[in-house]
C-alpha cells in the first residue's frame, strides 16, 4: 500500500502554484497507480483540489505523472473520476509526463479530449 498518495519535494502532496493569474494545483500521481493506489490517489487528490482550487472556476488541475511507471484500468477510472469532479467546478486538468501508453490508451477509449498533456518538467 502507498505511504503517500501524493508527493512532492517537501512530501506535501501538492505543489499549489499561481501562473499567468490562473490558480494551479499540482499533484504527483504514485509510481503506480493502480487497484491498490486508485483509492488513496484519488481522496487526497480530490481533497486538494476542493481545498486549493475550489469553487473559483478557471483553476488548473495538472496530475504529474513523470514518476508513474505503470496504470492500469483502475488508475485510469481515477483519472477519469478526478477530471469529471474538476470539470463540475469548472476546471481544467493536464496530464503532465503521461506516457504514450497512457495516451494511447486516452485515444482509444475516446477519453482524451477530456485532458491537456505537457512533457515533462526538467
């Protein structure tokens, strides 16, 4: 089981930053995220998006997923369940370092629309 469903350099969880005036919240995504991690993930990260972003729409939900080496069907549900709450409160949500597995998978299920993707950060 995971110590921590979200880390950062300061084992946090969030990275909540402020960019071009539009409120952003990173979340790192666990190594993998799968049945045993989905849970947890998605708690604490929906947790930080009702906490940071809130109901203020126009907020940035980027996932990095640059560290995550592996999700499977359960991974991608909490994806899917983290976009769909982001997109009540009206915001949007990146996937940042998604592999090209992952987003072949987002293109054949038709779900990638739903997601911005950016390369990693260096």
């Amino acid at each position: 089981m995971m110590e921590n469903a979200l880390r950062n350099d300061a084992d946090r969880g969030t990275v909540p930053s402020t960019h071009h005036g539009v409120d952003q919240l990173v979340v790192r995504a666990p190594e993998v995220l799968d049945r045993d991690s989905r849970a947890a993930f998605r708690r604490a990260a929906l947790a930080e998006v009702e906490s940071t972003l809130g109901a203020s729409p126009g907020g940035r939900l980027i996932v990095d997923l640059s560290a995550t080496i592996r999700v499977d069907s359960a991974g991608l549900g909490a994806l899917i369940m983290l976009q769909q709450r982001a997109a009540e409160l009206r915001h949007t949500v990146c996937l940042r370092g998604a592999s090209e597995e992952l987003r072949f998978l987002l293109v054949l299920t038709r779900l990638d629309d739903r997601f911005e993707f950016e390369s990693p950060q260096a």
